[in-house]
C-alpha cells in the first residue's frame, strides 16, 4: 500500500515536471511568432524592449507601406515563379529518376544514389562561389532562371531518396499486372506510379516549394536589381545598413508565411496519409 | 483456346539455376496445377510462361508460336497475382475496364463485357467500390474478374487462395474450379497446398528444387508416386515412412522394422525378390492403416502392434499418431477406435498397398497389381 502511494506520488511529480517543460517550449515557440505579429501591427520603426505582446498604438500602417508603397506585387510573384518552377521541375526530374532508382537495375545505379546523399552532406553556402561561377557563365544572374536552376538541382537529391523511398514499398505485381493487361512503361507511371505516390509528391513538392521560397543567401548573391528580387531578398533589405524598419519586416514576414501555410493546409491530407502510407495491407 | 509447351525450360538467377530444363505440355482446355514447397521454382515457372521473367534457356511455345521474345501483353494470357494486384485508386469498374481500355476496346464492348464477368463472379453491386473497401473474397472475384473479362487464351494463377482464411478458401476453389468448367480455358495454377492441386488440377506437376519430379492426372500420382518426395508431398496426413530389412524364411518374404515385422505376398514380395533388395524404405498412406479391432482379418492384411502417442478425433474419422519402435505412424481411422494415448493397439495394415523407395536414389519400385 505505501509502496503503492509513493510511485504514484514520483509518478506525479514526474508528470507535473513533463508539464512544465512542455509550457515552457510552448511559450519559447510562440512567444518569438507573437512579437513578430506585435511589431508589424504597431507604429515603431525600431525595436522595442517592452516585454508586452500587443502594440502600443495598433496600426495598419505598416501593411499598407509594404503593400502599396513598395513592389511588393513583383517580389511576390519572383517568388512564386521560382518556386512554383522550383518543385515543378524538380518533381518531375525526381520522380522519374526515382522510378528509375527504385525499379530499375543498372550499372552506376548504388553510386548514383550514394552520391546524391553525399551532395546532401555539404553545406549549401560552400557551393555558392562555384554556383554563381556557373549562373554567371550561363549569363543568367539576375535572371529567375538561374535561381530556378539553382534551387530544383539542390533540392532533386532529397526529393529523388524521398521518391524512391516511397516507390519501393508499392507492389511490383501492380506493373506487372498492367504489363500483362498491355499497359507500356511511360502509361504504368503516369497511370498507376504517380497516382498512387500522390502523398510522396505532395510531400515532395511542398519541400521544394518551401526551399526556393524560404533561401535567401542566394537569392542575394544571385539578385542585384531591386526589381528581381525575391521576398527574403527584399525583405531583408528593410532592415538594412542605412534604414533599420522592422515594422515592414515583420508585417512582410507575416505575409510572406502565408502562401506556406496556406499550401500546409491544401497538402495536410496527403501529408498525413504519407506518413501511415505502407501500414495498411492492400 | 491454347496449348502451352514448355521446352526445356531453365531460369538462372546470377549463379542460382532456379528452373532446370523442364518439359511439359498443357494441353488445350487443361487446367494445369504446378505445386511444389515454396522455393521450389513454380513461380519462377509461372512467370517465365507470362513474360515477367526472360528464359535463361529453352523455349516457350504458346499456341504453336515460340514467345520466348513476345512481351508480355502480345501473349494472350491473364494472371491472377497472389496479392490480387488491384489498382488502389481505381474502383472495381475500372480495374476490371483497364487490360479493355489499354487494347482499345470499344467503349460498349468494354461494359457488356465487365457487366458479364461481374454477373458470373456475383460482384455487380460491388463495381463502384475502391479494392480497399472490398473483403479479401470480394477482391479476389475481382482479380478473377479482370482476367476472364479479358477472354484470354490462357489463364495463369499465382496462389491465389493463400492470402483467405480456410473456408473462404474452399469456396474459391470451388468458384475457381466452376469457372473453368465453364470458360474451358486452359489454365496454369501455381500453389504450395496439394489440397488445392488434387481437388483443382485436371493435372498436376509436382515439382521440387527446380525440376518436375512427376506430372499426371492426381489420382495417379497419389496412388503411384514415383519417388519418395512426391509420395510425401501428396496426401494429407501424408505418407508414413519406415526402413526395414527384407528377409526370407522357408520361401516368404518378411520385412523387419524396427518394433515390427511384417510377412510381404504376392506382386510386392516378388518384385522385392526380383531386384534382390535387403535394406529398403517402406512407405504406407495413414488410410491404408486400420484399426484392427474393427477390421475383417483376411488376405493382403498384417497386423502388428504399436504405442498410441495422440489421438485426433475429426468426427467421420479419427486420426491416430503412434509408434513402432523407433518408427512414427498416423493413421487414419474409424471413429469407434478405442485406441488411449499411453496403451498400445493393434494396427492392421493393407500390404498391397505398401510403396517400396530405392534406399539411394529414392525412386519408388514399381509393381503390378494395387487393388
């Protein structure tokens, strides 16, 4: 009986701990996104060092600077073409190539995969003088497609272990099925490959998409016209050397996060059904 | 409507030979059982016959027409794959639709023919349905009906039973038997259950380590096994084995096993007496034991005695596991048996239908009579 008592009492404690930990990261993850909202709805250009989450004197003011007074149309839609070509490209390579990985055997075929998790082991600023070297080569600096080139031959090794992965766990049998119904190669793959791959392609897609729009220390040195920037770029530029505005900072952050979370929300099915996929039978 | 021949027929895995030289002829409208222990080789066979897999040598002959180099679509053969291999994200329409569609069937066409397959496989009401809203019976009729809508010259089944429960599984193999009679369509069925190939197969090929061991209707390879790993394999419980010495004593033939000692007439003793066998292996069916107590004695029987170890009731008959010696028995017997375990009973045995196994090569002895 007492022994019974005092375990459920250290149980207790233990929970109450567990708890609090879990309140303290959840503050120390919100709190920081809170003030970002508080900056970009209040009126300071600076920051303040007031500890309170909402704004002195609330204001649009901020939003309608960075939606009207700046190009912030044009860096939106720079960022959208280079996404939105970013994951399209770079889906489109990698699922084929996955395929090809995952059902195929050639010769080169454990190097290839090999070799593109190597790429995945440096760190992506240690390629940006040869990058550049080459994006200025092709003449394309300051141009969209050198971003868009960029961005889809960085995220293409992920995507492509991410594709095969999930590839390897749908029945060969399916194929082999529609061979012997008289289905060829290319016709399995767009009819019965990619359809049942969709949450691996959202998945995919929504990696590429958020690693094009998110990158920022390329897309710097790439970009030199205020007009060809991408929102990170430009955003970033608000709070630069000579002007500090972090109201139109934080008030472009938050729009800027936006088109994400609002993609989160389209992919979440898929996203969740990526996860548990192969622990259903059939 | 087609015979398949297979010529020696061999697959090589790198170093691994996995089918070695098979011969064998399907004949049109035969429904062709390939049963053998798993890694045996019959899939591997299976899928050599549909094109899935290249010949390493020998040459497949479908219909008169040599296909080793016929892909598989331009074979005219639907399978039926142990997982069913429906298209997940198709309903049972479309799956049934799909080899129609890919030939470029007319759309009417198409749907007469998918509304017949489903009126013969009783699926009508289920053909707006995903295959994962369907039970393991359901998609198996579907897997079934997408091969018969097709119309095939030959149907190719890969154990398409094992993945439903034991009496769902009776019931298609029932079905499956039904729609052949009907469909006549010659057909290769690959199992590892020879309860399957004896009810299913209008022949049967056993085949063992990558090679046809013995083909034939299935009565005759159940009562006349050619060696000791199909006499094993077919038949449930399977065959007893026990070695024993031939000896002779004023003119008969007695057998001395371990525990027992039978006299041998007739054809058996003769042959045994013709090829001067001495050591040898015995083998006797469970249904070839009987229960003495409840046996006529006469002509062709011996009774010896042996320790009963389990007894299994089945209801219309009781299986009894015994030994002699160091030689372990089950057979089958009438359920009024008063065999316990732990005591001892006399076991009748009917001589005639002893099989003798060459103790080296393990090839049966053949012999005349088997009443």
């Amino acid at each position: 009986m007492e022994k019974k008592n005092k375990r459920s009492f250290r149980e207790r404690v233990i929970g109450a701990l567990l708890q609090f930990f879990i309140l303290l990261f959840t503050i120390g993850t919100v709190y920081p996104v809170l003030w970002v909202f508080k900056i970009a709805f209040g009126s300071q250009k600076g920051l303040s060092l007031s500890l309170s989450l909402f704004p002195a004197q609330p204001t649009l003011e901020n939003f309608n600077h960075i939606l009207f007074e700046k190009p912030f149309f044009i860096w939106l839609l720079n960022s959208l073409i280079v996404a939105a070509a970013t994951s399209v490209i770079g889906i489109f390579l990698a699922a084929t190539a996955g395929y090809a990985f995952s059902r195929f055997r050639f010769p080169g075929r454990t190097a290839g995969l090999l070799s593109f998790l190597i790429t995945q082991m440096f760190p992506g600023t240690l390629m940006m003088i040869p990058l550049y070297l080459i994006v200025n080569w092709l003449g394309l600096l300051d141009n969209l497609a050198g971003l868009v080139l960029v961005y889809s031959t960085s995220a293409i090794p992920f995507s492509i272990w991410m594709l095969k992965g999930y590839f390897d766990t749908i029945p060969k049998e399916l194929e082999e099925s529609a061979l012997i119904d008289g289905a060829s190669r290319t016709l399995i793959f767009y009819k019965i490959i990619l359809p049942l791959a969709k949450p691996a392609l959202a998945v995919t897609a929504l990696f590429s998409f958020m690693t094009a729009w998110n990158e920022y220390i390329l897309a710097a040195t790439f970009m030199n016209r205020e007009l060809s920037y991408t929102l990170p770029v430009a955003l970033r530029n608000f709070v630069g050397q000579f002007a500090q505005d972090w109201g139109l900072f934080a008030a472009g952050a938050i729009l800027v996060s936006i088109p994400i979370v609002a993609l989160f929300f389209i992919l979440q099915k898929y996203l969740v059904s990526g996860l548990t996929a192969g622990s259903v039978k059939g | 409507m087609a015979e398949v021949v297979l010529e020696n027929v061999t697959k090589k895995f790198g170093d691994v030979t996995v089918v070695k030289g098979i011969n064998l002829q399907i004949r049109d409208g035969e429904f062709m059982v390939l049963v053998g222990p798993s890694g045996c080789g019959k899939t591997t066979l299976l899928r050599l016959v549909a094109g899935l897999e290249e010949l390493s040598e020998g040459k497949i002959i479908i219909n008169g027409r040599v296909v080793n180099q016929v892909p598989p679509k331009d074979r005219d053969l639907a399978m039926v794959f142990q997982n069913y291999a429906l298209y997940p994200h198709m309903n049972v329409y479309d799956n049934m639709a799909f080899a129609l569609k890919m030939r470029k069937v007319p759309r009417a066409e198409i749907d007469s023919r998918v509304q017949e397959a489903a009126r013969i496989l009783g699926i009508e009401k289920l053909l707006e349905r995903k295959p994962k809203q369907l039970s393991g019976g359901q998609r198996q009729r579907v897997a079934l009906g997408r091969t018969i809508v097709r119309k095939p010259s030959v149907f190719l089944f890969d154990e398409p039973l094992s993945n439903l429960d034991a009496k769902l599984r009776g019931q298609m193999r029932a079905e499956i038997s039904k729609l052949h009679f009907q469909l006549k369509t010659t057909s290769i069925y690959v199992t590892h259950d020879q309860v399957e190939a004896m009810t299913m197969g209008s022949k049967i090929a056993i085949v063992n380590e990558g090679v046809i061991q013995q083909s034939g209707t299935p009565m005759d390879i159940y009562d006349t096994p050619v060696n000791k790993f199909v006499a094993g394999f077919i038949g449930s419980p399977p065959m007893n084995f026990f070695a024993a010495v031939v000896q002779e004593e004023n003119g008969q033939t007695f057998m001395q096993a371990e525990g027992f000692r039978l006299r041998l007439q007739g054809d058996l003793a003769n042959k045994i007496k013709v090829e001067g066998l001495k050591e040898t292996l015995f083998g006797i069916r469970p249904e070839n034991l009987h229960d003495a107590e409840f046996f006529k004695k006469g002509d062709g029987f011996e009774v010896f005695s042996v320790q009963v170890e389990v007894v299994e009731p089945m209801g219309a008959e009781t299986y009894v596991h015994a030994m002699a010696g160091k030689n372990r028995f089950v057979a089958r017997v009438t359920p009024k048996t008063r065999a316990r375990v732990g005591q001892a009973m006399q076991l009748a045995i009917e001589t005639v239908k002893i099989h003798v196994f060459d103790k080296q090569t393990m090839n049966a002895l053949r012999w005349e009579v088997q009443k």
